[in-house]
C-alpha cells in the first residue's frame, strides 16, 4: 500500500508574531514544527505500514525552503522519502491553489491513501483536505479517531460527528484528515534523527505534474487585506464586600448593570 501524507509547515505556539508595518504580512520568529495534527497523520501511515508489513509512506508539503525541517521530521519518525513542492513566488496562501497543487503531485506520484491532519494550525481553514478529494475526485472522511483495514482496498473508519461518532466502510483509494486521540505520535530515535540529516529532500517544481506556477496567482480565492491585533483584554475588577454574602450581591449588581450577562 502505497500512502501519501501531505503536512504544513507552521510557526511553533511559542514563537513571537508581530503584524508588519504594511498590516499585511507577519514578521514571525525563525521557531517552526510541522503542524500538530499532521503528526497523526504521519503516526497512523507508519502504522498501517507497519501491520501491513509491506508498503511505502511518502510525505509531501507544498511550502519554501525551510519546510525541509518538517519532511526532516517525518522521515525521522520513520517515512520512506520526502518531497518539497516549492511555493516560492506565490502571493498568497490560498487552500484551492495549494489543493490544485498537491492534487497534481497525487497524480503524477500514485497513491492508495492519502491523510492530513485536520487542519493546520495557523490557518484554522479545514478545508485542504476535502478539497484535495474533490480535485482527485476520491472518497474522503474527516475528522477521523479510529482506522481499521477490512481489506486490502478497504478500510472502516470512525468520524467525529455533531453529538456522536460515525462507522463509515471506505473502499481505496480515499482521502482521510485525523483528529486527536487517532494514536499517539512516536518520538523519533536518535537513528531515525540521523537518517533524516542524511535523506536528500527533492524540491519538485509544479511544472512537472503539468501546473504551471505562475498562472497559479491568478487562481487565488483569497487575498489579506490587513492583519488586525486581537481587541486588548479589559483590567480585572476587584469586587468589593467584607462578607462573602456581599460580596455574592455586588458581582450580581455588576454582571447586571456593567456586563449585562444576566
């Protein structure tokens, strides 16, 4: 079985982000990870390759130079090769473009499986991979905690839904995005860490499935009109009263009269 894992590379939670002068771009701290959700995407192939004993995970992210460092860390988990589509040039981060994109590669490389993470981190969109399905015009299922392998072109998988969970039986080739609580991503050894440093990350060029990049601004969705801060948090009110019973009246006065919650 042949699976393919698409990731992002994101800034850490931890590093500093300050909005440009210009409002639309963002000065971000050189402190970056791949995206926490697609590292149960790249646990669950290694997994199923790993059960199967046989097959071959390939990991793919449509990014500039430094997104080597997240196909690094997937080939240290245990990945099998690593592709860089390079975005370099392009105006905007837009999810169709960059699912137009990663569709191709899907095409040109061949595929029996294919997950990402649920979402990026940064973004929050959600929407990559169900877009990839639709350009590949595949099954996909979202959101999923549970995979089994009923056959070789078949799997069963558990969804969450609103208010519960779904079965869904899902013949290959197919797209999944996971959630949470899938598995639990490996720590990779300090052999893995070694193979990565060496493994050459090949930077593939959209042209070469057929995509011609610089058409590709002109297919954008999405523009950023300016990066606004969040509104800033209100000082903490101290409420006043002696006695506990006081006190229970004064923040009833204030969540009626100030908050109006109530």
């Amino acid at each position: 079985m042949k699976i393919l894992v698409f990731i992002k590379h994101v800034a850490d939670t931890e590093a500093r982000i300050l909005i440009s002068s210009d409002k639309k771009t963002l000065e971000i701290e050189n402190k970056y990870t791949m995206s926490f959700f697609d590292e149960f995407a790249v646990e669950e192939a290694l997994r199923i390759k790993e059960k199967l004993k046989e097959g071959q995970v390939v990991v793919c992210t449509f990014g500039n130079k430094k997104a080597i460092e997240a196909l690094r860390t997937a080939v240290a988990m245990g990945a099998d090769s690593a592709f860089l589509i390079d975005n370099t040039d392009m105006e905007n981060d837009d999810p169709m473009v960059n699912a137009k994109v990663l569709s191709g590669f899907a095409k040109r490389e061949g595929f029996d499986l294919i997950l990402c993470g649920r979402q990026a981190i940064d973004d929050e969109n959600a929407c990559l991979g169900p877009m990839i399905a639709e350009f590949l015009d595949i099954p996909h299922v979202s959101t999923i905690t549970k995979l089994e392998i009923i056959e070789i072109k078949k799997i069963l998988v558990e969804s969450e839904i609103e208010g519960g969970t779904a079965l869904t039986e899902v013949q290959l080739p197919a797209l999944l995005t996971v959630q949470k609580g899938l598995n639990e991503p490996r720590v990779p050894l300090i052999t893995g860490v070694m193979k990565a440093m060496k493994t050459a990350v090949p930077v593939v060029d959209p042209s070469e499935f057929g995509i011609i990049k610089n058409e590709l601004n002109n297919e954008s969705r999405t523009y950023v009109l300016s990066y606004e801060p969040p509104s800033g948090r209100p000082p903490v009110k101290i409420v006043e009263g002696e006695a506990a019973d006081i006190k229970v009246k004064n923040l009833i006065e204030l969540l009626r009269n100030e908050a109006r919650a109530i």
